[in-house]
C-alpha cells in the first residue's frame, strides 16, 4: 500500500471524508474549530457544504487527504491557528506569539483503518504547514494513558502518534475529549 498526501482542493474527496450521507444533514464538515461559533450554528444543511467547497478553492485549502490510489481515505484539518478557534480558546493556552499552525482533526475511512494512514496524514500536515511557511505546529490530541479512545472520538488524535512524529508536550489544557484530557504538542519546524 502507498499512501499520497495531497492538499485538500477537491470538494468532492473531502466531502467523501467530512461530509454526511445525506446532503441536508448538519454534521461538522470539520468546521466547528475553524469558524467563529455564531457562524458554525447559523450555517445549517447544505450550507455547510457550500462553505466547505469555497475553503477548497482558497489558497492554501483546509488541509490535506490521503489517497490510497485515486481513492481518498483520510483527511486531516490544518491551517493557521489565527485563522481558527483555537486562537481564542479559553482552554487550550497560548504558549508563545509565534504565529504556529493548529492541526486538530484526523479522520481515517472506515476499511482503511490499522493501516497506518493516520501517521501519514500528520506527516502530511506538517510538510503541508512547513511548505505555506509555519514556523511551528500545534495539535491538540487526546492524552488517554493507553485506555482505549472511541472511535467517533478520536479525532483530536491520540498523543503517542504525535509523539512518534516529532511532536514534544508544550502546555497542558483544560480541554477534555471523550472523558481524556487533552495536551497541547508542539513541533517547531524551523
């Protein structure tokens, strides 16, 4: 199996990763972190889709995919942290004023998973962030102690993959995912 990582500018794949099976559906798209949280409630249904579409179409795009072939199997949400909720969280800290990049969401395809595609996509992410010039890279992850995280739940991804990739502890947080506490971990790509 080789997995490509590519950036996010094909609607129609992330939309096979984040988007609902039913069109009118008010799921995430992986929003709820990158908008302000007056426009995440007011956008309902296709709304959302339509927003997601337009971020596919920016410069640089919401993120990065993983391909295994032509088929899109995982997707993972990066972009500046200025640019989403997270610069204005009251529990996850500010640790410094360098301007890093948030990668706070990893979706892996159910089929596909165990096959180490969410590595990949932090990989991904990083190099995605490091080419549009981030000094650094934050995420969130869940902190479990080895206990087993749900699936729908982990998301936020679980620290020792980050950990593997580079990435060090920087803050605790006062977030908690899933019954977890989440840490704030950090690599600077300088």
């Amino acid at each position: 199996m080789s997995i490509a990582i590519r950036p996010a500018s094909a609607f129609e794949d992330v939309r096979t990763l984040v988007g609902p099976k039913s069109p009118g559906a008010n799921v995430c798209w992986c929003l709820s972190y990158r908008i302000p949280s007056k426009l995440n409630n007011e956008l309902r249904g296709p709304a959302r889709g339509a927003y997601v579409a337009e971020l596919c179409r920016t410069d640089p795009p919401p993120g990065v995919l993983a391909y295994d072939g032509d088929e899109p199997v995982g997707w993972a949400a990066v972009a500046p942290r200025s640019d989403t909720s997270f610069a204005r969280s009251r529990k996850i800290p500010h640790i410094d004023d360098l301007p890093v990049w948030s990668l706070w969401c990893i979706r892996v395809r159910p089929g596909h998973r165990k096959r180490g595609i969410s590595h990949a996509l932090i990989a991904g992410a990083v190099e995605f962030a490091r080419s549009h010039g981030a000094p650094a890279i934050e995420a969130y992850p869940i902190d479990s102690g080895g206990a087993k995280v749900d699936v729908t739940m982990a998301y936020a991804g679980i620290r020792k993959n980050f950990e593997r990739a580079g990435f060090t502890h920087a803050a605790d947080t006062t977030s908690v995912l899933a019954g977890h506490p989440r840490v704030l971990i950090r690599l600077d790509l300088r």
